[in-house]
C-alpha cells in the first residue's frame, strides 16, 4: 500500500476533529472556566448535561441533511455556524444563559456536522477504501 494511497484516508480523519475538540471545549474547558469564575458545581454540572444532550437527540433530526441541499454544503454550513456560536460563547462566558444556549445549538449543529460528514465522505470514497475509512 503506498502512502499516496493513505493520505486522503488521513485527511479524511481529520475532518472528523472538529466534533471531538467541540466536544472537548464543551465538556471539559466551559466547565472549569466556569468554575474559575465561582459558578456553583451544581449550576456547571446541569449546564454541562444540557450542553451534551444534543449528542442523544440529535439523531431524530438527521434525516434533515437528505433533503434540499447537499451533505457538502451541510457539513460547511453546520461547522461553520457551530464554530460562530462557540467564539460567542466563550466570549459571553458571564452571561449563563446565553452560554448554555449558544453551546446546546453549537453542539447540536456539531453533530450535525458529523453526520453530513459520514455521509458526504462515504460519498467520494471507492468501495475499495470504505473499510478503512470506516475504521
């Protein structure tokens, strides 16, 4: 197998960064900057169930991305809207409930994202490299 092979394979898994590091950023980094800023345990832990429950819901919504537009043009739109409401998020940190609610809508667009991505990129893979994609 030569590396020419591969790297598409690579970047392809690349893409797949950016719903881990949203993940990241709103389940690990929101709560201890809050905590920084002496918000209650009790108050960042319900936050932070809230900002994660997109990742359970947020199937029922999928069968969207089939209609209209293209997964492509999904993907682009939901990492780009999610990366927006994050920096605005992050920068409104003293203002609970607009950080609760910009990150619930980021990280649903976010698994948005992923799964116009699965879609799109089983698309433009040959049937030779669906199996290493999709490990």
């Amino acid at each position: 197998m030569s590396p020419r092979s591969v790297a598409p394979l690579w970047l392809m898994g690349l893409t797949n960064s950016v719903f881990g590091m949203y993940s990241a950023i709103n389940l690990i980094a929101v709560p201890q900057l809050l905590s920084i800023r002496h918000v209650p345990e009790t108050t960042i832990a319900a936050m932070t169930a809230l900002m994660a429950s997109p990742g359970f819901w947020t199937f029922l919504v999928s069968p969207v991305l089939d209609v209209h537009f293209s997964r492509r043009w999904y993907s682009v739109a939901t990492a780009v809207i999610a990366a927006a409401l994050l920096v605005v998020a992050l920068l409104n940190l003293d203002h609970l409930a607009l950080v609760e609610g910009l990150l619930v809508v980021g990280y649903f667009l976010a698994n948005l994202y992923q799964s116009a991505l699965g879609g799109w990129l089983s698309s433009i893979t040959s049937a030779k490299q669906e199996n290493k994609l999709s490990s």
